[in-house]
C-alpha cells in the first residue's frame, strides 16, 4: 500500500510541474515578443568559450606529456614496434583533427556571436567544400585500413616451419599452457569430446604426437624466435593480453584463434631497462568473464633459447603425470607412448608408473 501511495505521489507532482511548465509557456505567449538583443552578458559567454578551449586542449597536452611514460608501456616484440608505429599515425591524424575542429567551432562562436545589425549570411551548400571533408577523409582512413590490414594478416599468417607452438586454453578462471615434448616438437591432437577434471587440454591419446606433450601454469617463450600460440577456450568468451608484446586475440569457445609474433627482450633484460628488479611479464584476460576475471592471470618468462629449451627438457609429459590415461592407448601404441612420456612398465603389471 505504502508504494503504491509514493508512486500516485510521484505522478502528481510530476503532474504539477508539467501543468506550471504549461502555465508559464502560455503567458509568455501572451506577453509577446521580447527584446534580443545581446548585453555584456553575451560577450563574456562568448570570451569564456575562447577561455575554456584554450585550458582544456592546454591541459590535454600537458597531461598527454607528463604522463607519457605511466600509460605507453615499452615494447618487446618485432610487429609490437610497427603496432606502435600504426598507433601513433592514427593518433597523430586524430589529434590533428580534434584540434582543429575544436579551434574553428570555439572562434566561430566567438567571433560570430550577436552583434546588433548583423546578420547571417544564407549559405545553402558548397560543392568543393562538401568534395573536400568527404574525399580526403575516405583517403585518410582506406591508407590507415589497409596498412592495419598488411600487419593483421601478417601476425595470422603461417608460421615459419621452426617456430616454436604453444597452446593456450582459457577457463574460469586460470590460463593453462601445452607444450610439445622435445622428442618430437610436435603438439597432438585434441577432441573436445575428450575433455574432463583430469584431461583439461581434451588430449587424443590415439595420436603418437600427444604422449609427449606436457602442462605448464607459467608461460614460458624463447627471446628472437618466432612463436606462434594456438588459443582455445573452454567455456566462455576470454581474450589473450601479453601487453609489452602488443598481443591480443580473443579465446573463443568452438573456434580456436592464433597469433604469431617475436620477443625482443628477455625477462632480465626488460628489468635491467627498467630498474626494476622484480618485474615480470604478465599474461592477463582482457575479456570480462565473470566475477573471476580480476585473477585470470598468467606468469611470463622470457629466457635466452638455450635455457628455455633446458626448461622444456625437464618437464614431465602428461600422461606420465597422469598414468591411468595409459588405458586410452591403442595397445600397439603403448609400449611407444611408454617411452615418449618416460615411463616404464612394471614387469608385474600392467599398470605403468611414472620414473624416479
């Protein structure tokens, strides 16, 4: 009853003031026409559009470059730098733009406000003009389009035959990474059909190439060689960020994605430039997926090729982590998936266990 009471309330005194908005248009109606014209009060609101479009854009560029350092993370990829490159074009363009526009709307209203005697001028359209803001405009952004295009196809194009492959899979709320064994250096197959608690990455355990491959919870790439990660997702839609590698591409379930592309600097490095002894790369989710998504994050480490692949090297494979999986075998490939994973046979049973 209570609400009931407040809504016809609210209506009423919605009522009211629609009926005194009424009022008030109608005796202004019938008082008829009131003097225009402009006092003192017209020059200074149209001196203050020239005060405050100097401060703003005044302030935009101050902060732009006093702060430069805290928002443009420094690259550490070979196409980051072009992306970068590409990036500060449009910019450019569109800050260009922007003040332009800005300075001829402020003047305008400046040196066009009321003046008594003066008139507008009837200006119904101009051919040249009306070419001019559409042709050089279209131009503008076809030049920007297609070189964004060059390096997008670039970065999905096929990877060279010697790079390194990672795959990636995103779930609420963790990133987990597969790599290929150093036996074969070649990542299985995997069904999604296959997927369980245990067999997250969906593994095909009937393909030869997947008995050596092995999990990882950090993410670890080789500094000047090519990567090429294979993203998937489980559940819902997340999005692979590596900012300083100027990486991002969406993990989308049902529809595996990839990206490619070279690390300039090592972990080591990237703190020695920095003067920080304790930064790390990081792989965080740009996708909002839930209540989770704040701790969907990832460690990188970027190591010189010959301590990554030292790295890789001492890593178990996953089946013989998980030695029940054993049974998914075909039995004329057992004995072979027993030697990639690194595991033996217990000549008294036919249960395999992991070495010491």
């Amino acid at each position: 009853m209570m609400s009931l009471i407040i809504s016809l309330g609210v209506i009423l005194i919605l009522a009211i003031l629609y009926m005194i908005f009424r009022v008030s248009n109608l005796i202004t109606i019938a008082k008829g026409p009131r003097d225009q014209r402009g006092g003192t009060a017209n020059k200074v609101n149209a001196a203050l559009f020239i005060v405050f479009m100097v401060a703003s854009l005044g302030g935009f560029f101050w902060y732009s470059i006093a702060y430069f350092d805290e928002y443009n993370l420094p690259v550490a990829s070979d196409h980051g730098k072009w992306t970068d490159t590409l990036f500060w074009i449009t910019m450019a363009v569109s800050v260009i733009a922007f003040v332009i526009i800005s300075i001829v709307m402020f003047v305008f209203i400046y040196r066009y406000q009321y003046r008594e005697g003066q008139r507008a001028k009837y200006y119904p359209d101009n051919h040249y003009l009306e070419l001019a803001w559409t042709i050089i405009p279209a131009i503008v952004l076809a030049v920007l389009i297609f070189t964004g295009l060059r390096a997008w196809n670039d970065i999905t194009s096929p990877a060279a035959k010697d790079a390194e492959v990672v795959e990636l899979i995103g779930q609420q709320f963790a990133w987990t990474a597969r790599y290929p064994g150093v036996k074969d250096g070649a990542l299985g197959k995997n069904n999604y059909k296959l997927i369980d608690d245990v067999n997250e990455f969906g593994l095909d355990l009937t393909d030869k190439n997947a008995f050596d491959d092995f999990k990882s919870l950090e993410l670890h790439l080789p500094v000047n060689k090519e990567i090429l990660l294979k993203i998937r997702a489980k559940d819902v839609l997340h999005s692979v960020f590596l900012p300083h590698f100027r990486v991002k591409m969406d993990a989308v379930p049902g529809m595996p994605t990839q990206f490619k592309f070279t690390v300039t600097k090592t972990t080591q490095q990237m703190r020695d430039e920095l003067g920080n002894p304790n930064f790390n790369y990081e792989l965080a989710c740009a996708e909002i997926c839930g209540r989770g998504h704040f701790s969907m994050k990832m460690s990188v480490v970027v190591e010189e090729e010959e301590a990554y692949e030292k790295w890789k090297a001492s890593q178990e494979a996953w089946l013989k982590q998980n030695p029940d999986y054993l049974k998914k075998v075909p039995d004329a490939l057992k004995e072979a998936a027993m030697i990639k994973a690194g595991m033996q046979k217990d000549p008294g049973s036919s249960v395999a266990e992991a070495n010491d």
